[in-house]
C-alpha cells in the first residue's frame, strides 16, 4: 500500500511515517524544509521537499509520489498543520491568511489534485488530521479553530460526494498529542501578535507563560495513539467518517450533542 504523507519533521507525521514504513508500506514522506528532507532520507525513508503554500510545490511533489508508484496513491494523509495562537480581533488578514494557506487551502489544492489519481484506480483513503478544535472552539485559538472548522466541513462535503467512487475520506481528530505544536505555536504567537498593545495583554502573559511551560497537558498521549487509528482508518474494510484521539476529544464530541451552547460556551471559556 502506497502511503503520502505531509507534514513529516516532526510529532504525529515522523511518527506515523516510520511506523508504517517498518510494518511493510511504502511511505512516501514529506516536509517543507530541505534539512528536514535529508534527515528523513538518512533515516531511511522516502522524502521530498512539500511547502504546503507553494503550488508548484504542491504539484513538484505530487509528481514525485506519482513517479514513484506508478500513479497508484493508495492513501493521502494530510497531516501538516499548525497553530496560530492569539484573540482572533487581533489576527491581522495576512496571519489569518497564512493560517489558511497551509491548514487549508494548500491541504485541500494537494487532495483535489491526487483524486483523480484514486478515482481511476478506483480505491483510495483521504485521512485528514483535525482535531478537537476542529469540532469545538477555545479562546485564543480563533485562527486554527477556523481552519480545524473549515477541513472538517470540506471532508464532510466529499464524503457526500464521493459516495461510489471507492475512495473514503476520514477524519482523525485528536487532542492534546505529544509534539512540537506547542513551541512551534509560541514562535507564531510572538511573531504575530502585538501583545502589548493588546485588549487582551494580561492574558496573553498567561499564554506566554502556558506555551513556555515544560511538560505535557492534562491527558496528553504519544503519537502512536494517532498512529493506531490512522491503521484502522486506511485498512479496515469500512472506515468510520470520525476517529476520536484521546480523552478531551471523545469527551468534547458528547458533551456537544447534550449540552446546551451556554453551558458549553462556560465550560469551554473556562481552559486555558
């Protein structure tokens, strides 16, 4: 089985990437930095050099995969993402922009453009990495709650239109994992947001100090917990729509159907 993932430096998409290269698939593993790339290669996988918010990028990188397996992309796991912290009245259009462009809009470029490709071999699994904010939102996380948000509801529309087509598209959506999310997240929220001209100052302080902090979140598991899923997502004979990962999130998803939004809204206000 042929296996295309984005997103590989680092966290679930390193992880998942040499787990199912040891179990026998053939990975096809890809990051947008050249450093990252050549690491990976020594460490004996097949990588490529993918940035997300580059077309030609986009469609190099698509050639390469399709090179390599005789145009057979058995599964595309779009894994690559990150997170942009900061109150969404202090996003400016071009960070809101980046946002999307990587979580979003050069995600979906890169699924349009494999579909075919699955469609006329008649089989084919798109797994999205979401999250739990992808179904539920938190404070200061606006940006990547929007573009959780927006995946979900494109993976939603295919599903309904890729009905008959033999090609399944699936959501995994996790919550706190053990990566590199929440210091790649500082690096944005320092870079992005005017913090001392802020309505919000006093609590960005407490972010600043949150994102800092060693150690994992409440209910933190390892990559392998997405891991195991993402197996049962592109081999079992018919995949679920959603795949919970972790605590929070299968807590979240029925606390969402029972409670109603001023409750949830309180709850939800309530974590840092």
């Amino acid at each position: 089985m042929n296996v295309f993932i984005t997103g590989c430096s680092s966290g679930i998409g390193y992880f998942c990437a040499h787990e199912l290269h040891k179990n026998g698939y053939n990975v096809y593993a890809t990051c947008r930095s050249e450093t990252d790339v050549k690491r990976l290669q020594e460490e004996g996988l097949k990588a490529y050099k993918l940035d997300l918010c580059d077309s030609q990028s986009i469609a190099e990188a698509l050639a390469w995969v399709l090179m390599q397996t005789d145009a057979k992309i058995d599964v595309l796991f779009n894994n690559a993402a990150f997170g942009q912290p900061g109150a969404v009245e202090d996003l400016r259009r071009s960070v809101l922009q980046e946002q999307f462009e990587t979580n979003v809009f050069g995600t979906q470029e890169l699924t349009n453009l494999v579909l075919p490709f699955m469609r006329k071999n008649g089989f084919g699994r798109v797994v999205y990495n979401s999250s739990i904010l992808g179904f539920v939102a938190m404070s200061y996380r606006g940006a990547y709650n929007a573009s959780k948000y927006a995946i979900e509801g494109l993976c939603d529309t295919m599903r309904l239109e890729l009905r008959g087509s033999g090609v399944d598209v699936i959501l995994i959506e996790p919550g706190p994992i053990r990566s590199n999310f929440r210091k790649n997240a500082l690096l944005k929220f320092q870079e992005n947001i005017d913090i001392a001209n802020s309505a919000h100052k006093e609590i960005y302080e407490k972010t600043l100090t949150r994102l800092k902090k060693e150690g994992d979140a409440p209910f933190t598991l390892g990559s392998d917990a997405v891991y195991k899923v993402l197996v049962k997502a592109i081999t079992c004979k018919s995949p679920k729509a959603r795949y919970s990962v972790t605590f929070p999130t299968k807590l979240f998803a029925v606390l969402k159907r029972i409670l109603p939004t001023r409750v949830l809204d309180k709850i939800l206000g309530s974590i840092e």
